[in-house]
C-alpha cells in the first residue's frame, strides 16, 4: 500500500508540475506576444534572443522552388482539441527573400497541409504568391521537432524535398544566401492557399496533464482505502473470535 500510494502520489504531482510548467511558459510567451511588432526589414542582422516568440512581419518573395515539406505532422488545433485528430500531415517551409536585405532570406512556416494516404510524394496544391507579399507571425527557434533516425528519412524527387526536421545551419551550407537564425510561423494571411495556420498555443495539453494526474492520485486513494476497509474487516474479525 505505502509503495503504491507513494508511487500514485508522486507520479500525479509530477504531472501537475508539467502542467504547472506549460502555464508558465504560455504567460512568458503571451507577455512577449503583448510587446511591439517587430520589423524583419529594418536590419540586415537579428538575433533569436531578440526576436524569440515576438510578433515580426516581414515584406519579400517567397522561393518556393526551395520548399520543405516537414512530414508527419498532425492537424492543427486550438482549444481543448486534441492536435492531430487521426490527420497527419506537413509543414510546409518555403524561404523568403527579403525586401531590400541583399541576399538575405527567413524561413517562413506557412502552414499545415494534408498528405496524401496513397502517396507521400503526391504532395497537396498549395498557392504560393510571386509578387511582393507582406506576412505577420511568431518568431520561434525552430519548427516543432519529431523523433527521427539516420538521415531524417528525407526524400527528394526533382525539386520536392520531405524531411522530418528543418536544421536551419545545414541549410545554410547546402544555399549560397544569408539567412535569419529563427523561423517565422505566419498567422494568418489568405484562406485559399490549401494551407491550415490554426496553430496550437504553447498551453495545449494542459488538460492532459490534469487528467493523467486524477488518475495517478486516484490510484493512490483507491490502494489506501482498499488497505483501510480490508484492515477494519480484519480487525472486526479478530474482535469477533
């Protein structure tokens, strides 16, 4: 009984700290969302500690003939959704060369795409403007990362790239540009591109947490109060003789 109220216990405490821990970092990240935009075109050089989960815009034209398609990525959501919803899909990463920044490009995540069942190299339409476009987002460090092995199970079929992961710093070996430390993950921007923005915010499965810990700490009460009744009915045996 001590083993399985302490391991319940503690299990359900730790995810209550996890839960404890997201809240946190979604109310640092509001705070910063609460600051002035920031303009991507002013200067040549940015840092990601300057920009890190700020609100940017950004003014170029995107290249989409250096899209990456990041794979196994579920639907969007937001709410109390669960991400994904049995969907998977892609991230569709597309540079953009800045306005007025010569040579210079950022990594913009447009968006999420669904994936073909049939083929994983049939890749979904999705409309890229050529002119001059202006974009709002977020500045994040990176996409969100997936488990992978070897190589990242990238494929290439013409000028069709899938990968699991973006690593910013390869792709500056592999292009001969300058590119922002960071990636923009647009909001917003046109409805008809067959691309999906309904992001998750940073304090998505917090009801997780709490119902994983309602089961742990119920699992704690159950063994103490299975010890109690089981210890009374032994003792009023015992009483009885």
């Amino acid at each position: 009984m001590v083993i399985v109220v302490a391991i319940g216990t503690g299990a359900g405490l730790w995810q209550m700290s996890r839960a404890a821990g997201k809240i946190a970092t979604a109310e640092r990240i509001e705070s910063k969302i609460a600051l002035p935009e920031l303009d991507i075109n002013s200067k040549s050089e940015w840092t990601l500690q300057e920009v890190e989960q700020r609100k940017v815009m950004a003014r170029g034209r995107f290249m989409p003939e250096a899209a990456i398609w990041l794979d196994n990525r579920p639907l969007p959501t937001t709410g109390g959704a669960t991400p994904g919803a049995g969907q998977s899909g892609f991230y569709v990463l597309m540079p953009m060369r800045l306005e007025g920044l010569q040579n210079t490009v950022l990594w913009v995540q447009r968006g999420w795409a669904p994936r073909n069942r049939e083929s994983r190299l049939a890749l979904p339409p999705v409309i890229t403007p050529s002119e001059l476009v202006t974009i709002d987002g977020l500045a994040v460090a990176q996409p969100d990362r997936v488990f992978e092995l070897g190589d990242g199970g990238e494929s290439t079929q013409g000028n069709v790239r899938i990968q699991q992961n973006l690593r910013l710093t390869k792709e500056a070996e592999r292009h001969p540009w300058q590119q922002m430390p960071f990636v923009l993950k647009q909001i917003g921007g046109p409805s008809n591109d067959g691309l999906n923005r309904n992001w998750s915010t940073s304090a998505s499965g917090v009801e997780r947490h709490y119902a994983y810990a309602f089961q742990w700490f119920a699992l704690a009460l159950s063994a103490f109060l299975f010890w109690l009744i089981h210890g009374l009915l032994r003792m009023r045996q015992i009483t009885k003789r």
